[in-house]
C-alpha cells in the first residue's frame, strides 16, 4: 500500500473496478427494488393496502439501514472488496428464497433478512473508491458507480413488470408453480445471481486498504466522531431526504398509473422506468462536474432539478407525468452521487473516520426510503397524488436549503 494513490482514469484496473462496482449495484438494486413497480399486484393477490404492500420495499431497506451498523467493522477486518462479495452471493441465495415465500408475514420477514446481507456494497463502494481510486477521477468513478445502481433499479422493476406481462398476455400464469408476482421476484433474483458472479471475478483485490480490528468502545467513538462536523451532518440528511422522496413518490406512481384515466396495463408501467438509465447518466455528468468546479457548487443543482420535476409530476396528462419522474430521478441521482462522494472527502479531512462516516450517510439514506416509502402511500390513500406531491415537495424543499447552507461551508484541507 505503501505510495499507492490510487488508479487513475484509463488505469484498465479503474475499468475494472468500474465495471465490478457496476455489475454490484445492478445485482443490489435489482433485488432491493424488484417488489416497488408491482405493489399493487400485492395488493390485490394478498388483499391489502397500498400502505401495507409498500413494506414489501421498506422492510428490506430497514434491514439494510440496520446491516449498515455492522458492516463498516466487518468491512475493516475482513477487506471491503471481500465483504462485497460475500453480502452479494448472499442476498441474491435470499433473494431466490424470498420468491418461494407466500406467506405474507414471512415474506416481508425474508425481505428484511435479504436488506441486512445486501449492506456490503452500500456501506463500503464510496471508501472503497475513494482508497482506490485517485483524487483526480474518485467523483467520477463514484458517478458510474451510482449509474449502476440505477440499471439496477431499473432491472428490478422492468424485469419484474415484463415476467408478469408476458404470463398474463400469454394466459401461461395459472401453469406457472408460483404466482405471477412471485415468478416475477424469482426471475430478477436470477439476474443478480448472474451479476454476482461477475462482480466477484472483475472487482480487484484492494490496494489502498490496511485491515485492522477496534474493540467495541473504539467502534463507539468512532461512530460518534462521524458527527462531530457539521457539514456531514447536512450531507446525511440530503440523502435521506433525497431518498425518502425519491422511493415516497415512484411507490405510489403504479396506483395512479393503473387507474384512470390512465389505465396502464403493468407492462406499459415497467416500460416508462427505462428513464432510469438516461436520469442515472445525470450522476456520471455531476460527477465530472464536480470534479472540474467544486461538490459545493453542484449540490444545489439536483435538489432544485427534483423540485420541478415534483412540480410537473402533479399535472394531468401523462407525458408531463413521464417528464417529470425522468426530472425527479435526475435530480436525485446527481444529489446522491455528489453527496455520497462529498461525505468519502470530507470524512477523510475532518473526522478522519470515512467508512464510519459513509455508514452514517447510508443508514439516514435508508431511513428516508423506509419511514417515506409508506408516508406517501398513506399521503395517496388520504389525498390522491396532491397529497403525495405536498409531502415530497415539503421534503425536496427542505433539502434544497441544506444544499445552500452547504455551499457556504469552508472547504476541507485534504
């Protein structure tokens, strides 16, 4: 490790952690979010509320905000690169038994199992870039790494949507062993299996990395020293923001495409979240963005960005609707992708405990996805999507502010 500074752009070992980094976040995000574009085929198939169905996605999220915890330590005992691996090849075997659940209770238990084993590559892809790549290019790389969480989530809801269209447009799904959401589940846990095994071949072993163990009071302080800068604190909270309102509005998206005057058939909804690719690429420009400017000044760009798209999401017809989600995922990959890349700098110059640091920005991440993914189903059982819209905007508003005061923060001396 010793005067190791990283690989550098056009290394072919960046390509490769490009690429590993890549196919981890597709196989993450595709079991993570593969329930969300089909909640209301749980609702009619378990005859509940969207509010109730919506668990289906906070659960595994909750259980991947509580995995956050414990894999930072893991991570610095056994190698990041390792913990990747291992939480992937896990969570994708979980992700095949969630399929085989029917019992209601069970499969939201399951879930919750599969989010806690999925926490590896969350909480250690932006350390991990950040000991192996140079300064130079370490936003970038974060950039294309957030991309692929983006194919995933988009993996997870077209491939879940697309199983269950075919099996009923071809009148297969009454032939099928399981239902046709469950069919669907079992076919993007397959895929992650497959981008598993990828990312285990292709992600390299660390160089910037020294392992070494903390007694539990050591993991205590340093946890707490996680929030002793002031400027962390706004950048965790810009990231469960950003999620909160992000998951609270495309959770509820499929009722109100469904219904009229809509009336979209769950193909047709899986098909319009081939935006995610087009928004995910908004987070590699960011990220080249920043690199040339500063996080400070780009920031505010993506809250303000998903505040209009909010904003166009609430007009009637649909190609304003479809307009506005492509927005609102816009602006929230590039708060994401600059945030989670803001906390791995900054950690390191101020606190100097960055994994601990990306935890924490993680597990609030998280947090937001799972406490909004059901406030906003509650907002659209109560008030229809007006309701969702004053809630995501009250949120996306307040992040906004953040962003500002961040901007005006001194710039840490890396």
């Amino acid at each position: 490790m010793s005067g190791f500074e990283g690989y550098r752009h056009g290394d072919p070992m960046t390509r490769r952690i490009e690429v590993g980094l890549l196919m981890a976040g597709l196989a993450t995000f595709t079991l993570l979010y593969n329930t969300q574009a089909i909640l209301p085929y749980f609702t009619r198939e378990y005859s509940i509320s969207p509010a109730v169905a919506a668990l289906s996605v906070s659960f595994a999220t909750a259980g991947l905000g509580i995995g956050l915890i414990l894999a930072v330590p893991i991570s610095e005992r056994i190698g990041r690169v390792r913990l990747i691996r291992w939480s992937l090849a896990l969570a994708s075997v979980l992700g095949v038994l969630v399929a085989l659940v029917d019992d209601w209770n069970l499969f939201l238990l399951t879930r919750f199992v599969m989010g806690f084993a999925l926490a590896g590559l969350p909480a250690t892809a932006a350390v991990y870039l950040k000991e192996e790549i140079h300064r130079s290019y370490a936003t970038s790389a974060t950039g294309i790494y957030i991309f692929g969480t983006t194919l995933g989530g988009l993996a997870g809801r077209i491939v879940s949507t697309g199983i269950i269209d075919v099996l009923d447009r071809f009148g297969i799904a009454e032939r099928m062993p399981l239902s046709p959401s469950h069919m669907a589940l079992l076919g993007t846990a397959l895929l992650s299996i497959g981008c598993a095994v990828a990312c285990w071949f292709l992600l390299p072993e660390s160089r910037g990395f020294s392992p070494h163990r903390d007694a539990p009071a050591a993991l205590v302080r340093k946890f707490g020293r996680a929030f002793r800068d002031p400027v962390l604190l706004g950048l965790y909270l810009t990231g469960g923001l950003g999620m909160g309102t992000f998951v609270g509005a495309f959770n509820v998206l499929g009722f109100r495409l469904e219904a009229a005057p809509y009336l979209l058939g769950i193909g047709a909804i899986g098909l319009l979240y081939l935006i995610y690719p087009v928004a995910g690429y908004a987070s590699v420009l960011a990220g080249r963005a920043a690199d040339r400017y500063s996080l400070r000044s780009v920031l505010p760009l993506g809250s303000l960005m998903a505040l209009a798209g909010i904003g166009i999401m609430a007009a009637r017809p649909l190609v304003l609707v479809v307009l506005g989600m492509a927005i609102l995922a816009m602006g929230f990959f590039v708060m994401h992708s600059l945030a989670s890349a803001w906390v791995a700098s900054r950690s390191t110059a101020t606190v100097g405990v960055p994994a601990q640091a990306a935890s924490m920005y993680m597990l609030f991440y998280y947090t937001g996805s799972s406490i909004n993914g059901n406030l906003a189903p509650v907002a659209w059982e109560a008030q229809g999507w007006w309701g969702v819209t004053v809630l995501t905007g009250a949120m996306m508003t307040t992040a906004f502010v953040i962003a500002l005061l961040l901007r005006r923060s001194r710039p840490a001396l890396t």
